[in-house]
C-alpha cells in the first residue's frame, strides 16, 4: 500500500516593513535632528508596530525620511536612530553604533574616576538606552520596551567591548509591568552572553572619583545608583571649599560634601530628607577616612524636608558656602513657572544664611526649565548682594546633550 505524500506546511509570509508618515510639523523637526516621534504626529501606517521593530518613516513626497525603533506602548511611538540616506540596520551596524558611543568617552578619565556615563541616550544615537559604569560593574537602564527583545543581542555586545565584570539591569517605572509580563524580564543581574561571561553583580558597588570612594547602589538607588552628571561641579567645590562651613541642601549621599571636605573645608552639613541618602553619606565619609582632609572636616546630618528648613531653621553664623541641588521641580510644562519661582525661594532662603563673601552653588535639573530661565532667576533673586559669577556650568563630556 503507497503512503500518501503529506505536503509540506507553507512557509508563513515574510512581514512587511512598518512603514510610517509624519505631521509636516514633525517631518521638519525629523530634519533638524529631533529623535522622537509621537502617536499624535503619525497620519499614516501600513500595520501595527511590535516592541523593538525598526520604523521606516518616508516624507510627503514618499521620500525616505529616516529609521526609528518603535514601541507601539508608548505616546513617544518611534524613537530615531538614523536620518539621510537608507542604511541597512544590522548587528554590524549595532556594533558601530555602540562603540563609538564608547570611544566617545576614551580619553577623559584617568586610573582616579572609574564612575561615568558610557552611552547618553538620545545624544549617542541610542534612544532611551542608557549605560553607566561603575568601576567594574555596569548598568543599564531603559526608558522604552523598544529595548526589551534585543536585551541577549545588548548583553553580549557589552561583554565583548567592555568586559565587564557584572552587568545590571534597570528600568524605567512604566516599563517594569510590561517586561515581566510580556517579555519575562526584570530588573537585576543581566547575563554577558557569549564569549565573555560575569557575575551576579553587588547590590552596592564602590567606584572612584577624583580619589574620592563612593558608594553606588546599582539595584535600587535612584537613576542607575548614582548622580554621575555632577561629577565635573563636584571638582569645582572642592577647588573652592578651603576653610568653608558648607551647607549641602538636598544632599543625597554626600557627593558635593565629600569634595568640599577633600578640598580642606572646614565642616559640612548634609540636609536631605531622605535618612537612607544621609547614611550612605555617613558611610561614604567613613570609606575616605584616609584622605587627612576628610577626617579633619566635621561632617553632620540633619534630615527635614529642605524647603522648610531652609525658610524656618535657625540661622548658622558661620555658614559661607551653601549647594542647592534639588530634584526636578517641573517635569511637565505646566509646572515651569512654580520651578521658577521654588528657585528663587531657595535662592532667597539660601541668602540670608550666608555669611559675606560666601559661596552659593545653585543646580536645576528641571528639562522644563531652560538654563537662560534658571540663570536669570538665580541672579535676579541674589542681586541684592551684588554677586560675583565664578563659574556657569552645563553638561559633562559624557553626558554630551544633543537635543
């Protein structure tokens, strides 16, 4: 009896590209080198995206406009990767992307700094990706799913360029839910796949910078573990801070207080309201107690909410160098004008505590709040003392800010 000839199951069609037309509004900012695209601004689209898939945008005239990474979750629908001519988007060109992102960086730290920023997001060409070190260990941190199924490929890549020893994974909060439950990721240890293989990393790794041993917990504390974008300003105060009585207002875990001490300050005072920041601090003092300069400085905490101690502590005669570096005060527009006007507040406040020809370090990291804003207000608010301007800073090398 002849067997009967079972054909063989049709291969399932190969999917279209994702092909995408954009607002003329949006096209423009595309041109100009704008690396986001919204939902609102898309008007036409062959299919639905998946997470991660690439995006072939085409202009009015049906003209290729540029290549994004789609995350069909989002509002912030497509972000860009690249603009002008088509390009074939492959693990080679992953790898390129990647690494001169890191060569970027070659360079600018010597065997002293081992904390700073590898890959910057959007201004390294690799949107809502961002990848800190931390002496031997890593963290990477994403802002959109678009990342989530291209984590082995990720991984991998960084074992073979940097060779590092842990690599951790963070995420931003509205991604959590969906990389457990469509992608079954979490936050943690993120296997080097591949030929280059690591460890499970410490919750709480010590780097260096300027000399100075710090404290970074890469599992839970805030951004990837640390504030590494105000590392050139910390050099700035210890330069600054000889025979000072500083006050640290929004302390965190001590960064400016401990170059001031470094920098032969006579005391400090760390003002956070956050009891976990102030004993990271206490313990970051602890591990330099080797520097002559640290264990001379007088280091105190005090934990209240520091707009209301500010405006209502008891003054401190001595005080002549005040840091203010609070957290985002406006992030959304609506929120601008009250930023500004909590500048000025702290400014104000900040003013009557300092002794004459003291030293007031103000910061905003408000995206809302253009620098011309924050400046002007700042000056505004002190002009009464008649200031001198020493020094206006922005962002660091490794922290390059594009758009």
């Amino acid at each position: 009896m002849k067997g009967i000839d079972t054909p063989a199951p049709s291969p399932e069609p190969a999917k279209s590209a994702l092909r995408l037309r954009v607002r003329p509004v949006a096209e423009s900012h595309i041109r100009r080198g704008h690396p986001w695209i919204f939902s609102e601004s898309i008007t036409e689209q062959n299919r639905e995206g998946t997470a991660g898939e690439i995006a072939v945008i085409y202009d009015r005239g049906n003209k290729f406009l540029a290549l994004g990474l789609c995350d069909p979750w989002s509002p912030l629908r497509v972000r860009i990767l690249h603009t002008g001519k088509p390009v074939k988007i492959d693990a080679e060109w992953w790898e390129a992307r990647f690494r001169a992102a890191i060569e970027r960086r070659a360079g600018l730290f010597g065997p002293e700094t081992n904390g700073y920023r590898w890959i910057n997001g959007e201004s390294d060409g690799l949107p809502g990706l961002v990848l800190d070190r931390y002496a031997d260990t890593l963290v990477l941190k994403l802002y959109t799913a678009a990342w989530l199924p291209r984590l082995d490929e990720i991984a991998a890549l960084l074992g073979r360029e940097l060779q590092p020893a842990a690599l951790m994974l963070r995420l931003s909060r509205n991604l959590q839910d969906r990389a457990r439950n469509d992608f079954n990721r979490a936050e943690g240890f993120l296997p080097l796949r591949g030929t280059w293989s690591g460890r499970p990393p410490e919750p709480v790794v010590l780097f260096k910078e300027h000399g100075i041993t710090f404290e970074a917990d890469v599992a839970q504390g805030q951004k990837t573990g640390f504030f590494l974008d105000q590392r050139e300003n910390r050099r700035r105060v210890s330069g600054l801070a000889a025979g000072k009585h500083v006050l640290n207002a929004f302390s965190f875990s001590g960064g400016f207080s401990l170059h001031a001490a470094q920098g032969g300050a006579a005391s400090v005072t760390d003002l956070d309201i956050s009891g976990h920041a102030l004993d990271a601090a206490k313990r970051n003092f602890a591990h330099n107690q080797h520097i002559p300069a640290v264990a001379a400085c007088r280091h105190t905490c005090t934990q209240a909410d520091c707009f209301d101690w500010m405006a209502h502590a008891p003054r401190q005669k001595d005080c002549n160098f005040i840091i203010l570096d609070p957290p985002s005060l406006a992030k959304r527009e609506t929120e601008r004008e009250g930023a500004l006007q909590a500048y000025s507040r702290l400014a104000a406040d900040a003013l009557t505590r300092l002794g004459r020809g003291g030293i007031l370090l103000a910061a905003s990291c408000s995206a809302h709040v253009s620098s011309d804003e924050f400046f002007a207000t700042i000056l505004r608010t002190i002009a009464v003392r008649t200031p001198v301007e020493l020094f206006r800073a922005t962002h660091p090398a490794d922290h390059p800010a594009t758009f």
